[in-house]
C-alpha cells in the first residue's frame, strides 16, 4: 500500500479496499485524476484507491507528476531523544533535495548535517520513505518521495540551525514532548515515520 498526503489529507492506494468512507475502484487514470480533485477541492478528509495491480496504479500515478526524491534522517542521541527543526510554524524532521550523483545515504547525512549544524553522526538502516504533492508557484505538481534512515549522534555539539533554509530553531525532544509539542504542529508524513521509528524501536 502506497500512503500519499494531498495538503495532509491522505490518500491510500491499496489493493483491496480500506476500511473508510470514501472509497474508488482503479478505472485508469481518470480514477486517480477524480481522487486528487476530490482532496484538493471537497472537504474529504482521506480517499482510497483500490485495484488488483498496485504497481500498475503507482506508476500511472507518479506519471501525474514531476517528482522530486529527498533524504533526510530520525536522528536520537545517546539520551534517546530525537532531533527536530523549526521551520515556518512547523516542527519538522531535517531532509532535502538528493543532488545529482548522490547516493541516498550521502544526501541524508549531508542534509541532516547542513540544517542542524551537527557533524558526528553514524547512519544506522533504512527507515521507510513518505510521499507528499504540492504544487509550485508555476502550477507544476510536485510529487515528493522522502527516504529516511536511522541516526544515530554520538557527539557534543550544540545543534545551530540553518537560518538561511528558513530553520528557527534546533531541539532534541523526548518521547513525550514529541507527543505533546511537535504532533500538535506538523506534518501527518512525521507522525507517519515517527511511528515507523517506534515500531522498529
């Protein structure tokens, strides 16, 4: 099953159909074009797609976009606590853009580094990634695929945040201010990894 968020509201691509109200069966591309119609612009809170082939579903769908892959990093220390950046009223977990010729892992770590300011990091596994359409100034639907790995930080360094990238602030937090002070303020694809995070834990 593929989870997609359409500004936060999620849309499932499955093989057989969820358990929710709004559910429509893969008829080819119409059938994804009417879903993200249906999110964008009505009040449904999520949508599912369902048909036999995933894999064909998936690839008409990412044929609707431009797609943009980034990586970035669940980061704990020796503490357990995860790092978080602030950005535009938002806690976030640090990821960007992949550049040309690197490899996942490379850009990950290079992210996490440049928007937190922390350099002593171990790359642990491969998480999960998460995927998000938005659309540019110019009209271009984006559709973005995020990789996530496993950190670990095994240094002393004060994070500084990466004022430039619009990043206001740097801060490990527990377990239970993740639930209490970062849920409340991000995005449903962190709460998504954050489980993934615990799950694996």
């Amino acid at each position: 099953m593929y989870k997609v968020f359409v500004n936060e509201k999620k849309l499932m691509l499955s093989k057989y159909p969820e358990d929710i109200e709004k559910k429509l069966r893969f008829e080819g591309f119409a059938t994804l074009e009417i879903a993200i119609d249906l999110l964008e612009n009505t009040s449904c809170p999520e949508l599912n797609v369902y048909g036999e082939n995933i894999e064909e579903i998936w690839e008409d769908f990412t044929h609707m976009f431009k797609v943009v892959e980034a990586a970035g990093g669940v980061v704990s220390n020796k503490n357990g606590e995860i790092l978080f950046i602030h950005r535009i009223g938002k806690w976030d977990l640090p990821k960007g853009k992949i550049e040309k010729g690197e490899s996942l892992e490379q850009a990950a770590l290079r992210e996490v580094e440049e928007e937190t300011g922390l350099s002593e990091l171990i790359l642990e596994e491969f998480l999960n990634n998460t995927f998000h359409i938005y659309t540019e100034r110019n009209g271009t639907k984006i559709l973005k695929t995020t990789y996530w790995f496993r950190m670990q930080y095994v240094g002393n360094e004060t994070p500084k945040p990466q004022i430039e990238e619009g990043i206001s602030e740097v801060s490990w937090k527990s377990k239970d201010e993740i639930v209490q002070q970062v849920f409340p303020m991000t995005f449903q694809n962190i709460k998504l990894i954050l489980n993934d995070y615990w799950n694996l834990h």
